[in-house]
C-alpha cells in the first residue's frame, strides 16, 4: 500500500502558516498555528430558489489592457502598483492545486490558470514574482475573497447559487463530476452502497454536503483538507472519499489499491471565485481564459497537468456563457 502520510504533515503545516507564494521564500517558516474551529457536520439541503444560469459571468471587453496598461482608477490598477496578484488554493488537490514539498512550489492545473492572469497584468517574465499563493482549506475559499483578504481563488471551487449571492465567478474552466474512492476490490460501487458506512469528504464543500444529502444516509466524516481523507481510507478510518473526479484521480495516482467508482457525468462547473466588489477583475479573467481557450493555451495546460491522471485526451474547453 502506498500511504501518503508525510506529504500531508507537509500540508498541515503550510495550511497552519496560512501564506506562502510559489516559489516559497527560504526565508518562510510555519507560524503559530491558529486555534482550528470544530468541524461540523452539515444538515441536509434545503430547497432554493434557482439562479439561472450557474455558468453565467460577466463579459470581458472586447480588447484586454496590455501589461502595465491597466486602467486607470480600476482595481486592475491596485493590484499592478501593488506588484503581485493574491491568490488562494489548496494544497493538497493534486493535479488541480499542491506543494510539492521537494520544489516549495505550487504545482497544477488551477495554478497554471492563476499565473495566466498574472502575466496578463505584468507580462510573461518572472511571472512567479507576480503572483502569491496562500493555503485555504475548503471552507475559506469564499471568506477570502468575500471579505477582501485575497484577489481570487482557484481552489477546485463549485459553482453553487449559494456562493453566488456570496461572490462572483469567473467563466467556467473546467467540468468535472463528483464520484467516490474506495479500496480496490471492495465491492461498493457508488454512494448508495455506503449507507451506514463513514464516508470523507473536506468540511465546507459541495461533497460533504452530497454525502449528508445520499438516501442510502452514509456517516459524513469531514475534514479540514482532503489529504486525510485518503490517509482515513489506507488506514480504513473510513471506507470511502466523495470529491471531484479529478481529485480522486490525483489519489488514486498516489495509491493503485484504490479505485474511482460511482462517477457522474461532467456537469459540475468549477471556475475563479472574486469579491462582487471588483467586478472588472471578474472581467478581466474572463477574458484571459477566453483567449486561452481559443490559442490553445487550455489544452497545453490539461494536457500538462491532467492527462497523466485521467488518461483520457483533453475535451474542448468549456464555453464561455456570459450574462450580459
């Protein structure tokens, strides 16, 4: 069996420092860690109201401000005299978002997205000068940036009507679907055989609550990152892990005895969380991943970041949707 203990103390620490940028000064050390609130269980879903269109975002202008152009007056500009973009992720969803511990750089998909709009704003070089990475775990991806503290975060984040009266999203980059990993070999194929069974999943996401939400009534075991979940399931603390397939796909890399069963279909849209209050921000990313999917820019970086994991050739890009 292959157990991924040490790269999740690794992990602790870093979520515990709360902020690093890519690559980590040597400088850096851990600071105190804060005092962790309790993990809660969520209760089951209530119904909502729609939202229309969950793709839906703000359109780009027609013509991007080049480096060192940006609007005068605008955040774009803030964030150019400012020097570097701030960027939330999670440490541990390989290949989306991780620290690789032998480099103390961040690696993945999401971070290759994240640089692209640094370098839109501050040209291609040094571009890892331009752009701070700070660890979140699940649950503080919509604070971060609700309440200022970050400009964005790319953090495998679900698009949700919840979380967008909460923030606004970027265009959609990438569609997944939520399935579940177990040990090879043991029988369960999907949620519904689990009911009764622990079932991991990270505290504050859509996965948790899909887990409280099953009919077959699994135990939801949540946690602060999603790298102790498959540390639970090694060690058999619990007999499965609910999250994004391709997060899974990063796990089960990590571990052959396990194996990605009950996977839906790709209709889970994950995109760029940013504060309502610099929607021209929102716009400016969007129009950055309009042209990295349209220059196949896209498809290097899945081809980079995700082939090896999925085994399967890259899709075409999601398709821009905007609501004005």
């Amino acid at each position: 069996m292959v157990v991924a203990v040490a790269g999740l103390f690794v992990i602790a620490a870093l979520t515990a420092c709360g902020t690093v940028s890519s690559p980590l000064p040597d400088a850096a050390r851990p600071m105190k860690a804060p005092t962790t609130p309790a993990l809660v269980v969520p209760g089951p879903s209530t119904a909502s109201p729609g939202c229309g269109d969950l793709t839906a975002s703000l359109r780009p202008p027609a013509v991007l401000p080049g480096p060192g152009a940006m609007p005068a007056g605008s955040y774009l500009e803030t964030i150019a005299k400012r020097g570097y973009l701030t960027v939330g992720v999670r440490p541990d969803t390989p290949p989306f978002d991780s620290l690789t511990p032998d480099t103390n750089q961040f690696e993945g998909f999401e971070i290759d997205i994240a640089k692209l709009v640094a370098a839109a704003i501050f040209g291609p070089v040094d571009v890892d000068k331009h752009v701070k990475f700070h660890t979140l775990t699940a649950a503080e991806r919509i604070s971060s940036v609700r309440s200022g503290k970050l400009d964005m975060t790319t953090a495998t984040i679900t698009v949700t009507c919840d979380r967008l009266t909460q923030v606004d999203f970027s265009s959609v980059y990438y569609l997944t679907s939520k399935a579940v990993l177990v040990q090879r070999g043991s029988g369960f194929r999907g949620l519904e055989d689990l009911g009764g069974r622990r079932v991991c999943a990270a505290s504050g996401t859509t996965s948790i609550q899909r887990v409280v939400d099953a009919p077959s009534h699994p135990v939801a075991v949540p946690v602060a990152n999603v790298a102790a979940c498959l540390v639970a399931l090694q060690n058999g603390s619990v007999d499965a892990v609910v999250n994004d397939e391709i997060v899974l796909a990063g796990m089960a890399a990590q571990d052959p005895e396990t194996e990605i069963v009950g996977q839906g279909p790709d209709d889970v849209p994950v995109a760029a969380a940013v504060s309502k209050a610099h929607p021209e921000l929102t716009r400016f990313i969007n129009g950055v991943l309009a042209a990295a999917a349209s220059d196949g820019t896209w498809t290097r970086i899945y081809n980079q970041r995700l082939l090896k994991d999925l085994h399967r050739p890259a899709p075409v890009p999601p398709a821009a949707r905007y609501r004005d």
